[in-house]
C-alpha cells in the first residue's frame, strides 16, 4: 500500500494507475494517492479516461487540471 506516488509523462503512453487501471493521455502528471487521480494534461481532456477511472474506482476522483 503506497502513499502517493507522481509520475510525469511526455508524449502518448499508457500507465497502470491503482492496479489495473490504465489512462492513456499526453503530457501529464498523474498523482495517484489511492483515492484521488490528478491529472494534469495539456489541455486536453480525457473523458473515456475519466469514465474508466469511475466505473474501475467507485469511491474515487479523477480530477483533470488545463
């Protein structure tokens, strides 16, 4: 059980995020600290994300920064 953990991308990649939960973005900061995902992006938005994020972690957040 990790506290937090920050991972920052550059370019499209896909992480595994939580588990088993994968976001695909550009550039981003992803901080995973098991209830809530912050995703910055630049400035994209990422609903499919988003909602595979809602349906994987129910009592989660994924919150998008622009």
């Amino acid at each position: 059980m990790a506290g937090s953990r920050k991972i920052t991308t550059e370019g499209d990649v896909s992480h595994r995020i939580a588990g088993s939960q994968h976001i695909q973005t550009g550039d981003a900061t992803v901080i995973d600290s098991g209830q809530e995902i912050h995703l910055k992006s630049g400035g994209r938005n990422h609903p499919e994300s988003e909602r595979q994020f809602s349906e994987s972690h129910p009592g989660g957040h994924f919150i998008f920064h622009n």
